[in-house]
C-alpha cells in the first residue's frame, strides 16, 4: 500500500499522520507533500523520518494507491489530475468536489457504500460540522424519516486551522496583559467574544458554511431534509458542538433516541442531566466519537426532538473520517 498525504504540514495533515498511526493502517510506502515553503521540511512517522517533497505537476503521485488531500480547494482542483491520472484514489478534505454530481460525499457510518461509485477516483470528504451532524441525525432517521433540521452550531478556533489556534492564545494573552489584540484569521476578536460568521455570506443571508450543512447533508443522507443552520465561531481551541433540533415523520420518545444513539456506529451518549453528564468539547478533544447528550422532546411540535452534540472536528470531522473512508474501501475491495 503506498499512500501520499499532500499538505501534511497543516492541522489535518498532522493529524492524518496520529489517525494513521493509532489505527495501525497498512502502509508500506509513504509520501509526503506541501507548498514550496514546506518543502524539505521532516515529519516521523512510524519511527521514520520523512521529507516534504513539493507539490508539483508531474508523475510524483505513479503508483500511489490512496492520496489525502488536505491543502485548499484551490490546490485540491489543480492537482486532481495528476494525483488521479494513474489510478490513485484521491481523499480530498477540501470543499472543491463535494457537491459534484460524480464525486461521492462519504461519511462511513452513514452512506459507505457510496464511495465505490467514483467515476474520477475521487472522493470528498464533507465539511466538519456535517460529518457529526449526519452521524446523530443517522441514529434518528433509522426510527423515521427526518423532514427538517434547525441547528446552531459552536466552533471551536481550530476549525480555522492551526494559525487560528495560536491566534485565540495570544489573544486571550493580550488581553489579560492590556496590550493591543491581534486580529487576523478572524472578522472580530475572538478572545471573550463569540462571532456568528463563518465563512463569506451570500444572497440569501446565510454563510457558506451554514448552506454547506443544507447541501451536504441532502447528499450524504439521500434525503430532501430542510435544513437551517446558524454557525457560530466560539473562543474553545478544538471540538466543535451542536445544539440540534429535529422533526420527524412519527413522534420518537426520548427513549427510543437514548437507545437509537447508544447503538449507533460512532456514537458515544453522555446524558445524566441529574450527574452534570453531558459532552463538553474540553474533554471531547482528541478523541474519535460523536458525543450526543441533553437528549430531550421538543416543547413546540410533538413530532420534535432537541439534543446537544459535540465532536473532535480535525480528528471525526476530518482526519478520522478519511482514513475511515480508505479502511472501507480496502476492507471492500474486490
């Protein structure tokens, strides 16, 4: 198995590097690319040191088998070619390809089986906030068919990338020292603030971000779900969390949700209101799950269900869910 991981200095190429690591993937060649600036630079993977070739136009990806794409859209459209042309499946994180009529949008624990359709080699990984949120809305839609979504969601500073990270600390930094606060990946300071704005808006009034959880969320479930979302940029470092409401064709007890969740592939309940038990993205960080919790029945419409649900975004919402992806296709593969 040889795999290449194309910009593996950014928080999801890191992260690519434990994922493969912790769930012992086969590999027996491995290929690192970046930009120009990461070129040459050194990455231990398995007790061996790497080096960062750049990424360019060529034959660099012949003999690859899987490919995990995680440095932009941008990059991810000008380099398809190249990293396909030879019959390497291309994993791609961005959101280049995802609503393409011949790319298949995979989540593993929800629509598997789409990735085997793939007339370009190519297969998109989903925006972070869709994968945990297609993982719950699973569980729900097993018991009957859900015709709408309202959900606001609280992202953390990491969903903006490692920079955006380092950026919130100092912030927080300057601000209890009384020096002027840097304010750079974000519209606003993000230190002791919130910001309802993730991504550009467009003519409706609604983000990027928020439209991507309506489309991709059709296309992952088969479905014609209504979905309305409010995404929220939160001062948390990693996990991003959901508070979701669902209506269904039926009325599903609270019951029947604890039970549909604490079965579901990928899910983790926490919900013990009476102990304070419910998932919180200070412990959620870093680890592989869905945490739902606060499982509870809609007070305005009896066919209405609430719950809360948070998720490590680089690892679940990223990382994780692409080597997922490539274990499918090689637990598959004919």
């Amino acid at each position: 198995m040889k795999v290449a991981i194309v910009g593996v200095s950014g928080a999801v190429g890191q992260e690519l590097l434990k994922v493969l690591t912790e769930r012992q993937f086969p590999i027996d060649e491995l290929l690192l690319f970046g930009s120009k600036r990461s070129a040459g630079s050194e990455y231990k993977f398995r007790g061996k040191k790497y080096s960062v070739k750049e990424l360019q136009h060529g034959d660099d990806f012949k003999g690859v088998d899987i490919a995990f794409t995680s440095a932009g859209a941008s990059t991810s459209k000008e380099f398809a070619g190249d990293i396909t042309k030879f019959g390497a499946i291309m994993i791609d994180n961005s959101s280049a390809f995802r609503m393409d009529e011949d790319v298949p949008l995979v989540v593993p624990e929800v629509n598997a089986s789409d990735a085997n359709n793939r007339p370009r080699n190519i297969i998109a990984n989903p925006n972070c906030t869709t994968i945990q949120m297609v993982v719950a809305l699973k569980a729900i839609e097993d018991i009957s068919h859900i015709k709408r979504v309202h959900v606001s969601t609280y992202q953390a500073a990491s969903g903006a990338g490692a920079a955006a990270m380092d950026e919130l600390e100092e912030q927080y930094r300057q601000v209890l020292n009384g020096e002027p606060v840097t304010v750079s990946k974000f519209a606003y300071q993000l230190a002791y603030n919130l910001i309802p704005h993730i991504d550009v808006f467009t003519e409706n009034g609604y983000t990027k971000e928020e439209m991507k959880m309506y489309h991709e969320t059709r296309k992952i479930m088969h479905s014609d779900v209504e979905v309305s979302a409010t995404c929220v940029r939160v001062p948390s470092l990693r996990a991003h969390s959901e508070s979701i409401w669902v209506e269904t064709e039926k009325p599903i007890s609270v019951d029947e949700a604890r039970k549909a969740f604490a079965s579901a592939e990928g899910i983790v309940v926490q919900d013990n209101p009476a102990e304070k038990e419910y998932p919180m993205p200070l412990f959620v960080s870093g680890k592989n799950p869905v945490y739902v919790g606060r499982i509870r029945k809609d007070l305005a419409n009896p066919n209405g269900l609430a719950f809360w649900c948070v998720s490590d975004q680089i690892k679940k919402g990223a990382a994780l869910n692409a080597v997922q992806i490539a274990e499918y296709l090689i637990n598959n593969s004919k």
